[in-house]
C-alpha cells in the first residue's frame, strides 16, 4: 500500500490514532476554545446526534450552544427546539445573537409526537440544528434518528434532563454539564476519539453582557391553554405546523421546517 493510499485511510472520519481525536468534516465551531479542542473537528458534529447529560437545569446550558446557533441562523438555516420544559425569553436570544425568524419552537402533546417531530426536523434540508428535551431509551429508534441526522445534515441534540439516564450509544458525542464554582464543568463521556479525563470548565456568563441564566431559559410550567402542535397525521396529509406565538411575540416558526415525509413512521 502506498502512502498515499494510507494516508487516505487514516483520513477516513471512522478511524483515529490511539488519543487523537478523529476527524469531523463540516463541524461547528462552539465559540469555546477550550471545548473546540477536546471535540473532533474543533467543534459540534454538524451531521450527526449529540447527546447532552445535565446534571441540574439553569446552568447555563442553552448558552454553550448559542454561538453555534447564532452562526446557523445567519447562514439562513432553521433551528428547531422540540418539547423544551421551559419558555425561551426572546430578547435574550436576539441579543445572543441568534436569528428569531429561524427559530421554530414546536410543543407536543405526546412523546411519540415530539419523537416524529424531531425525526422529521433531523431530515429536513432546511434545518441546521434540531434540540429535543426527550427522555427516549429505545436504541432503534435511537439509531434511527442518528441516521436522520447524518442524511439531513443536520446538529441534532438529545437533552437529557436531571434524573434520566438513559444513554444514546448511537450518539457519537456525548457530553455530561455541571455548574462548577460560577463555570460550567463539561465532561467528555463519549466522542470519537481517545479519553478525555478531566472535565473542561467554560465561564459561559462572560461570553456575553446579557443576564443570568433565567433571562435565558426560564423553568417555568407550561400553561394547559399552551398552543400545541396537532397529532401526526396517520397517512398522506400535510405535517403539523410548529406553534407560531412564542414569549414575548419576538419568535417565529417556519411551517417548512417539520414536515411529514413520506414512509416516515414513528
């Protein structure tokens, strides 16, 4: 075998060298140097699943992501948020940076609702990222939605929230948030690539000038008269348009984001 032909083997995006991290064509930047440098390509996968453990909720989560997000949405790509536990405060995303009329929030009525959603915005052309708060263990469908990711080119994240512990093994990046002394502590529990031992703390309040963390993401209950998005339809039929009244009135979604595909089951 020539070296040519080795080194093209080694560059395939499946394999690495014993600690090395392997490579992740197209990956997006985080806005983090330090998490850049532990993640396979310097950044978020952009076409496959990530899987996100959060040891508690409003530590600042949602920020980690926000400088990838803000670069999806002004490169004209949609971002999807299924079944989120709490009501995102709009002006806070403006002022992240983050595109309101590419943002479609998408509230369900079942898990196996926000599971089609999710799978639908995964395989959408449109959708540079899809977030779901689910609290799915099934591998299949897991797998399945791994696929959707890699086909539709698209950042996927399973959130999970406190106390779910269920593990996606189809996710290539899994990643464990805990709040760490005013940091985010982020551990590295899977990624493709040697072990990362040490957890990488990241002052994610100082990114930007905008206040704390419930300005963000409010933990707030859902109220029963929340718009919803309509059941699946069973065959044939449009898809059910994501929830267009978001807080604050500032957040719009875009019918052509979730749409039913034909063959697609949940």
């Amino acid at each position: 075998m020539t070296a040519a032909a080795i080194s093209a083997l080694l560059s395939h995006p499946a394999l690495w060298r014993g600690a090395d991290c392997a490579p992740q064509p197209d990956a997006l930047p985080t806005g983090f140097r330090a998490l850049d440098d532990v993640l396979p390509g310097g950044g978020w996968p952009s076409n496959a699943l990530t899987e996100i453990m959060l040891a508690s909720e409003g530590i600042g989560e949602l920020r980690l992501t926000l400088p990838a997000l803000a670069q999806l949405t002004h490169a004209g790509r949609h971002v999807v948020w299924i079944a989120p536990p709490w009501k995102p405060h709009a002006p806070a995303l403006a002022a992240a940076g983050i595109a309101l009329d590419r943002l479609a929030l998408v509230r369900c009525r079942t898990p196996q609702e926000a599971l089609w959603a999710f799978d639908q915005a995964l395989r959408a052309p449109e959708c540079g990222a899809a977030f779901a708060w689910l609290p799915e263990h099934d591998e299949r469908v897991l797998r399945r939605l791994a696929v959707a990711a890699r086909e539709g080119r698209t950042w996927g994240v399973l959130w999970r929230r406190p106390g779910v512990r269920a593990r996606a093994v189809a996710a290539p990046l899994r990643l464990g948030l805990k709040a760490d002394q005013g940091h985010l502590a982020v551990h590295v529990l899977k990624r493709r690539g040697g072990e990362v031992a040490d957890p990488v703390r990241i002052d994610v309040q100082a990114r930007w000038a905008i206040a704390p963390d419930e300005a963000l993401a409010r933990s707030l209950p859902r109220s029963p008269s929340t718009p919803r998005v309509p059941p699946r339809p069973s065959s044939g039929g449009a898809a059910a348009a994501p929830d267009r009244r978001t807080s604050a009135g500032h957040a719009q979604a875009s019918e052509s984001v979730v749409r039913r595909r034909a063959g697609t089951a949940n």
